[in-house]
C-alpha cells in the first residue's frame, strides 16, 4: 500500500509545483486546479523559468524552516510576554475602529479584454486574451473558465484552451477608457484614490449624507453611469475601510457588488472565515509562511496565533496581521498626494538582438514621456530595469544635473543605461523616473537651488563662528558642501567612512573603507604608487608656518587641494603609515594636474555614485559626470569668493622636518592677540609677515 502510495506521487510531481497561475482569480470557481497544474509543469519544466520557480521555493521553504526553528526557541515565558503585549496591541487597534465612514472600491471586468472586445464586437463569447505567446496581460471570462488568466504564458494558455484568441495590447486605448471611467467617478469623490486603470477607491460618506441614500445605491448609479459612458461594466464592493471595500468588490465578479454593513459584529463575522490570500498585501510568500510555520489559513487565525506574530516579526509587520485579524484598514481620506515615481515597463519574448530591445527601449521612453507631460512632471533620477532570459531583475539609475521629460532625453539616457549591459537577453524593460521638480506647493524647484532656511541658518553659523574660521586652512571640509545630503569623513589615528544615502537597488552595504576602495578603482599597489609621489614632489616642501601659508597663492589650487584632501581620506595605504595621509600637496603646474585627476577619480563611491550629493553616475556617462564635477567645483570656488565657507576643521598632523621645531616654537613667541583664546586672523598673519621683511 505505502509503495503504491510513493509510486502514485513519483507519478505526479506537479502536485507539488505550485505557481500563481494555480490560484483562483474571479470567473475560475469550476476550473479543475489539477489539470491546470501539470499543464503548466509539463510545459515550463526544464525552462528557465522553471529553474527560477525552484530557486523561489526552495527559498521560501528555506525561509520558513528558519522561522520554524525560531518559533521552537521560544519558551512559555517568552509566549506568555508576547501574548500579553499581542493582548494590549489588540485594544489599542481596537480604539482606533472606525465605522462612520463609507468606503466604495471599484473594479473594472477584465478592463483590457473587454475594450478589445468593445472594439471588435466578433470577439464576444469568444475564449481570448491580450498579450502574446509570451505573456498574457488580461484573459476574459470565457477564457478563465479553462484555466487562463493573468500573468501567465500564452505558450501555456494555447496549451489549456486551443481555441484561444490572443489580441496585442493597446495602451492607448486601454488609458482613454480609464480616463472615461474616472470621469464618472470624480462625480462622486473628487479626490478618488486611483489604483491602477481599472481600479479605484472613493470615500462616499458625504454623498450618502447629502443625499440621504445608502452605499449601495451609490454603487449601483456609479456602476450604472460608467456602463452608460464606456459600455463597460464593473464591479462594486462598499465597506467601512479600503482593506474590506476591496475584498467585497470581488465577491460577485463580474458586473456585480456586495455590500458590507458598518457594523462590528458583520465586520468580525464576516473576516473571520476570509482566506487570508483575499487580503490585499499578503501574496504568495506571506501566505506560505504564515501557513508552514503557524497553521494560519483565515483571518480569524492571525489573532489566535498573535503571540508569535509579535515574537517572530517586527512592529509594523505585526501590527499590520492583527489589523487583518480585526478587520481594520484605511479610513482616512488623504490629502493631495504627491507623486515620488512614475514608470512604464513591457514584457516580451526574450530576445538578445540589441536593435530591438533599442526599438523597445524607444517605445517605453515614448509612453513614459507622454505620462508625464500629461500630469506636468520632470525628474532627474532616471531608472532601467531589466529582466533577462533567465528571470534575474536588474536595476540601474542615474541621477542628473538637469530635469528631463522628453522622449529625446529620456531615450539619450537609458540608451547609455542599457549599453553598458549589452550583450544580454531580455525578456522585460522597464523605466522609472523619480525625483520631481515640484515641491509640497507643486512649484518647480531648481536642484541647484539652496532654500532659505539653509541660508538662513548658514548665516547664524557664520555669525557665531566667524572669529573661529579665520584660521581655516586647506585641511577643512564644508558640511554644506554635501547638498543636503552628509559625507562623513574624519580623520584621526583610524580613518572613518560612512555615507547617509545608499543604493534603493541594492542590498550590500557600502564597502568598507579599509578592506575595499570605497572612491577609487585602483588598486594597493597603485595607492601606494599614488602616495610615494606626494611624498617625493612634498616631503621637503612644508617647513615653516610661513612657507605653508605662501604655499597657496591660487583660490583654484587652494579648492583642488583641499577636494584632493577630502577625497584622499578613503583609502588608508597598504603600509599602515598614518602619515603618509597628512603630507600636504604640492602646488606647482603637474601636482596642480595631479591633484585635479585625482579629485575626479576620487569623486565616485563604487566609480557609480556621487560622495558629496549621492547623485547616480555610471561610469559611462564621461560628460554628464564632468559636468557634475564642474558643478561641486563651482559651489565650491563660490563659497571661497563669498567668504561663507563654513568647513569644519579635521585634526591631522603635518609632517615636519625635526630641525624645524625648534624654530617654529622660537617663532611663537610672538605678542600675544588682544583677545586670549582666539586665533590669529589670516589677514593680519599677511600684515605681521610683510612688515617682518
């Protein structure tokens, strides 16, 4: 009997392949799960997508054994602490229960396929889908009924329902149409929260007051008025919050609504039996993990289990399954909201033919351009993402001098972004530009332009610091110099790194400062290289206060030494010798070159980000990365001019030849300043000095 039983399941391997194309959506009630399951096992097995889904899985089933073992670490002590903490966060989410507002979320029914169908009217009855052979955006509900869906292959879904008809897509269309349905729905809450195209939430409370009807009405008549001015349907869910507005919207799929009373009890019977991959933000990962390692199924297991959800998780992610638990989600209607990104991205057939995957790229910048002049947005991060062959996600950015919104310039630089990864098959692109040019007031903002309470408090500083400053030499950094952004550099018996921005796409920290090179790509050998020819062109240089002070005689030499200084405080050399970084560059016509070069090659976090502002440069871009460099020169050379510089001093020793101590401490003793505690003012140092001679 048991060998049956393991020669039935050697069998069967699909049973435990599970993908997203196996979940239920809205029209697949009848459809048999099994089939559709070994249909696409058969058809993906041994494809890289395949490989992909694998590695996924055995993460996750890696994820979860780790939380297992943790889980069984934890004592009765440790449960009973956390179930009283899960006890006390139950109440204070309960006070916070909100029933007087009404919220109605909005979905269309298959919005892509029903405007293909709406524009070829032959399609109606018809199993189809839009998308291609490699992916399928949106399928019908005739289609559904065989298992195709969303999200899937259309290789796969040939393979479920022969008879399917696949329609290219058209975002053009499909964004007129939006644009119709939120006509309507501004009608009833001009300040609607837009989720996608197809989707939407409006807060209705007033309109129900106003006009003294319920929730329900009001989603009939919208659902009404969007099918009078599209010829589409939708459904409707209406609810006490976001979170259960967009559950009941599904419920009666397609061209149907449900309506949940604002009452406690409906709420807490209603959530109680939900599967908890029906709420909004709990996906595939979350739902296998609170399944393998907690037994949680329903919503009304989270407050069950909430002792270990406090124990295993952090605050937020704790208080966000104890809310699903009571049922609570957003009721706040939010203030105008400010956009942070805005993106475009298309997936195809995996090609490596860089002149298409161009023509792609030109298409993307295209729609992307046209999105936002149409709300008016520029940006200056602009950010590529790819997905190869093999399923890997890849992102790159640059962040720019300038703001940009056309096509031309988005196409100029995202060209350069995918240039740099070719050759590589890819199966997706996508582009996302950030870092608008509008403020909290939607004015535009110049990225080089300082605010007032940055002046402002500059100015306080200068006034309490100003008879500390005079004595500034070309050891200082300038803390506003980092453009709102800070580079931390000191230096003492041990060099210090560290930067306050990181890379939004990549998870590895910064390299650290004594095993990598944080600013330049050269190696050991040639730091070294680098630091025996500042030794030799300035060990018989510095030899008195006098001869430093004279040393500088150019405000251009005076910046370049101290961006050479600033920046050569990264790398610590391979000989340990601390000294070697305090020897004071030379300022004849080849240090002056040598110190610029180095400064540039200095200037570059992992050779891709700005250490002064954060800003994204490739390598590859030379002239938007001189222009960067001329940009920081410039601010620089201004605040030297203006004599607002405010750089804070870094304590470092100066090399010295032994037998000039004993005539610098003669040279010391000097009239004391009429104001004990204060240093000598520079100005008058050049006076004494020339009277002197």
């Amino acid at each position: 009997m048991e060998r049956s039983e393991i020669a039935s399941d050697d069998q069967r391997p699909w049973q435990s392949y599970h993908t997203v194309y196996t979940n239920a959506k809205a029209g697949m009630d009848g459809v048999d799960k099994e089939k559709v399951q070994r249909v696409v096992y058969e058809m993906s097995k041994g494809s890289k997508y395949f490989e992909n889904e694998e590695r996924k899985e055995a993460f996750i089933q890696q994820k979860i054994e780790h939380m297992r073992a943790r889980a069984a670490k934890l004592s009765d002590a440790d449960l009973s602490h956390h179930q009283k903490v899960a006890d006390k966060r139950f109440l204070e989410l309960e006070a916070t229960r909100e029933l007087s507002r009404i919220w109605l979320h909005v979905d269309m029914d298959a919005f892509y396929a029903a405007v293909e169908t709406l524009s070829n009217p032959s399609l109606k009855g018809k199993p189809m889908a839009v998308g291609g052979m490699s992916m399928i955006s949106t399928a019908n509900y005739e289609a559904r009924k065989f298992g195709v869906r969303a999200a899937m292959p259309g290789f796969i879904a040939r393979k479920l329902c022969p008879e399917l008809i696949l329609v290219p897509t058209d975002f053009k269309k499909y964004t007129y149409y939006s644009d119709l349905t939120r006509k309507v729905f501004r009608n009833y809450d001009p300040n609607f929260m837009a989720g996608s195209l197809d989707e939407a939430y409006l807060d209705i409370t007033e309109v129900c007051k106003e006009r003294g009807i319920t929730g329900g009405k009001i989603a009939e008549e919208l659902r009404s008025r969007v099918y009078e001015e599209t010829g589409l349907t939708c459904s409707a869910g209406v609810g006490p919050n976001r979170l259960l507005a967009k559950v009941c919207s599904d419920i009666n799929k397609p061209n149907g609504q449900f309506v949940l009373p604002n009452d406690r009890i409906a709420v807490m019977t209603f959530i109680s039996s939900l599967p908890i991959r029906k709420i909004g933000g709990i996906g595939k990962v979350t739902e296998s993990i609170l399944r393998g390692v907690f037994g949680i199924n329903t919503c009304e297991d989270m407050l069950q289990k909430g002792s270990f959800l406090c124990a295993l998780f952090s605050h937020s992610t704790a208080d966000f399954f104890l809310s699903v638990g009571l049922g609570l989600g957003g009721t706040d209607t939010p203030e105008a909201r400010f956009r942070k990104s805005i993106s475009s991205e298309r997936t195809f057939s995996a090609t490596q033919d860089a002149a298409l995957l161009c023509q792609k790229l030109a298409d993307i910048a295209e729609m992307l351009s046209a999105e936002m002049q149409k709300e008016c947005l520029s940006g200056r991060t602009l950010t590529l993402k790819l997905k190869t062959a093999s399923f890997e996600v890849r992102s790159r950015a640059v962040t720019l001098q300038k703001y940009i919104c056309s096509s031309d310039d988005i196409l100029k630089y995202a060209s350069k972004l995918l240039k740099a990864e070719l050759p590589i098959s890819l199966r997706l692109i996508g582009l996302r530009v950030s870092h608008f040019n509008e403020d909290k007031g939607g004015n535009p903002v110049d990225p080089t332009q300082k605010t007032l309470t940055t002046f402002l408090i500059s100015g306080d500083a200068a006034r309490k610091n100003v008879d500390d400053q005079n004595s500034l030499d070309s050891d200082s950094i300038d803390p506003h110099f980092v453009n709102e952004r800070e580079t931390v550099l000191s230096l003492d018996s041990h060099e210090t790194c560290h930067y306050e921005f990181g890379d939004p796409f990549e998870s590895n920290h910064l390299p650290d400062a004594y095993d990598n090179n944080c600013i330049s790509r050269k190696g050991p050998w040639e730091m070294e290289k680098i630091h025996e020819l500042s030794s030799n062109k300035t060990g018989d240089m510095v030899k008195t206060a006098d001869e430093i002070v004279r040393t500088s005689k150019s405000p251009i030499k005076e910046v370049l030494q101290a961006s050479e200084e600033d920046s050569s405080v990264q790398r610590e050399p391979e000989d340990g010798n601390p000294d070697r970084l305090n020897e004071e560059p030379s300022t004849s016509g080849n240090e002056e070159n040598f110190s610029s070069n180095q400064m540039k090659q200095l200037f570059w976090v992992d050779d891709y980000k700005c250490s002064l502002c954060g800003a994204e440069l490739p390598s590859s871009f030379v002239e938007e990365r001189q222009e960067h460099f001329d940009f920081h020169l410039a601010e620089r050379l201004q605040r030297e001019e203006s004599g607002a510089d405010m750089r804070a001093l870094v304590p470092r020793q100066r090399i010295v030849r032994k037998d000039c101590v004993a005539s610098q401490s003669r040279s010391k003793k000097h009239k004391p300043s009429p104001k004990q505690g204060r240093h000598l003012p520079i100005d008058s140092f050049f006076v004494k000095s020339s009277q002197n001679f």
